[in-house]
C-alpha cells in the first residue's frame, strides 16, 4: 500500500508541475523540482495565479504569508500543495 501512496504523490505532483508551468507561462520541460523559484521569473502576479489555481482545482487553502514565505525550490512549493491537498482529502 505504501507503494500506492508513493505513486499517488507522485502523480499529484506532476499534475502540479503541469499547472505551475501552464500558470506561470513557463516551459514545462524547464520546470525542475530543484529550480529557484527566485530564478523562475515568475512575477508576483503571476506566483498568485499558480496559488489560485491551485486552490480551485484541489479547494484547498494556501496562505500567502505562512506557508509560501519560506518557499525557495520548486520542490518546496509541490511539498506544500502537496501535504494541503492530502490533508483535504483526508479529512
């Protein structure tokens, strides 16, 4: 069963990957887990759209100023979608 829920986590973030590139009009083979996301070129406006459609397709609530100030990595930003929408499915 752990294998599933690997697999499923896996696939979750990929369908992030996929909305943080369409979002945030960025290549999606040049989008990498590790990328800075200060490096991205990603403008403030445009951070929030990726959130927004984060929140709408999953209705799921990420705060701006908690849970994204420490965000650095990509990987940072799927690992908080992540957990939100898990703990959403849980629930």
């Amino acid at each position: 069963m752990r294998n599933d829920n690997a697999t499923d986590n896996e696939k979750l973030e990929e369908e992030l990957l996929d909305l943080v590139a369409e979002e945030g009009m960025i290549e999606r083979d040049a989008l990498s887990r590790d990328a800075q996301l200060a490096e991205l070129d990603i403008a403030s406006a445009d951070f929030i759209m990726i959130l927004m459609a984060i929140e709408e397709k999953y209705g799921i609530y990420i705060s701006v100023d908690n849970e994204m100030a420490d965000l650095k990595t990509v990987q940072d930003l799927l690992s908080v979608a992540s957990r939100k929408i898990l703990e959403q499915s849980e629930a």
